[in-house]
C-alpha cells in the first residue's frame, strides 16, 4: 500500500483483484488457523499448542509422502521421532502412580 496506495485504493478494482481460489483458500486457512490458536490458548495452555503445531508437521510430512509420493528424508525421520518422544516425555511427567 505505501508505494501503490493511490492506484490501489483509488482504482476501480478492488483491493482482492485478481485473487484465484488459491489464494482465497490460503487465506481462510489462515484466518481459521489463528482462531483455532486463540481457542487453544484461551482453554488450554502452550504447551498444547506447541504439541499441536509439531502434530501438524508429523500431519505434514505423512500428507507430502501420501499426496506427492515425496521421499522421507532422514531428516524428516530425525523430526518425527523427536516430536513423538518429546509428546511421550511431557506425558510421562504426568502420569500419577495409583496408590494402593
């Protein structure tokens, strides 16, 4: 807006001109991305939204394998085990003992 802004605002076109449904997608899924972020934090804490976020790359990376037929580096591989452990580890710090 700061080097175009008159020709944009000033124009007949509106500001979306020439947006295809990619675009519109890219952004209602951003927008429903970040409601998603505020109702997580609202009811639950950072800790389930870091736990969510490293869901989405395991999410990720299983959908560039399924859609693409894309390789998993190792790289890939390295990540998945450690956001699997690291969910484990939060977990087991919260598993009571049953008393007897």
């Amino acid at each position: 807006l700061y080097k175009d802004g008159q020709a944009i605002l000033f124009s007949r076109q509106s500001l979306f001109h020439g947006w295809n449904a990619g675009a519109w997608t890219s952004a209602f899924l951003a927008a429903f991305y970040g409601l998603l972020i505020s109702i997580v934090l609202r009811y639950l804490n950072s800790m389930v939204k870091m736990f969510q976020s490293l869901g989405a790359v395991i999410i990720t990376i299983a959908f560039d394998k399924i859609i693409f037929g894309e390789d998993i580096s190792p790289v890939k591989s390295i990540a998945v085990v450690l956001v699997l452990l690291s969910v484990f580890l939060y977990k087991l710090g919260t598993v009571k003992a049953v008393e007897k």
